[in-house]
C-alpha cells in the first residue's frame, strides 16, 4: 500500500486497502489516544475529501483529510495506511501536508513569536512591585496624612 517501504508487511497486511479514520488519525499521531481522535471527529473537526468525518468513516490511499487542531486546519492527503502506532518518522510517511497547510502553519508560527507579550495587554489586575511602590509612595505624599493627623485645625481652636 505505501510506496516508500518505510513500513514492513506487518504493519500494512496486503488486503488492508481502508481504514477507520479514528484509527488512522491515532497511527498518524494526530491524537494520543484513539478514543481522542473519535471525540474530535464528534465534534466535526475533522473532514474527509470536503464531508464531515464520523468515527466509522474509512479512509484509503489519496483521500485529502482536514483536522482542525485550534485555530489551525491542517490539511493532508493520505499516502498509507496502518492499523498499529509507530514511531514518530513511520507515522509521518503515512500522509503528506499540503502546500497551502504548510504555509498556515508557518504564518501562525509568525504571528505567535511576532505576537504582544500577554503581561503587556494586563492593564488591571495584580499590581507588580514597581506599581505597588508608586501606590505607596502617592498614598504617603497624598492629603492622607495631612486629614487625618492629630494636630487641631486652626479653625477650630477658634471656637
């Protein structure tokens, strides 16, 4: 089935010629868990060839999946297929982004390091050292002190 022969027989029996796409997204290392991959496509996130995925769906060689991971869609077409979970570099030959997912993923890479520190965007919230000592220091030079001392006003002592 995978013309790279990067995966043994055993891997891909010779009449495997589909697969649940729950399966395939679990062996493709999409998702951690299977049971996970089925969640996601409960949730529509995941579309096979433009239709939205059930769990049950089966996928074959040269059917365009997208998976909707956050704010980002990646889009791959299936190249192979496998009923186990292998390691990272198998589970890589077992699709192919496509071009247009490559540059969405690069774009969101930009946008996250050219992003605003998220502290800067805090305009209320806990003070930070410097804040709480300007806070004190005008609290002190305020007419605190000066309202609330125990020397007698002048107007009263006229009384």
């Amino acid at each position: 089935m995978l013309s790279c022969g990067c995966l043994s027989t055993t891997t891909i029996p010779e009449h495997m010629d589909r697969l649940r796409i729950d399966k395939w997204l679990w062996a493709a290392r999409f998702f951690k868990t299977r049971s996970l991959a089925a969640d996601e496509i409960g949730k529509n996130r995941v579309q096979v060839n433009g239709d939205i995925a059930k769990a049950s769906r089966e996928v074959k060689p040269g059917d365009t999946v997208a998976i909707r991971l956050g704010a980002l869609t990646r889009t791959v077409t299936v190249r192979g297929l496998s009923g186990q979970r292998g390691p990272a570099p198998v589970a890589q030959q077992l699709y192919q982004e496509t071009p247009e997912s490559i540059a969405a993923q690069a774009e969101m890479r930009e946008q996250r390091r050219m992003g605003s520190e998220p502290a800067l965007a805090i305009e209320q919230g806990r003070p930070t050292k410097r804040d709480r000592r300007e806070l004190d220091g005008a609290a002190r030079h305020a007419e605190w002190d000066s309202r609330w001392s125990a020397s007698i006003d002048p107007d009263e002592s006229e009384r």
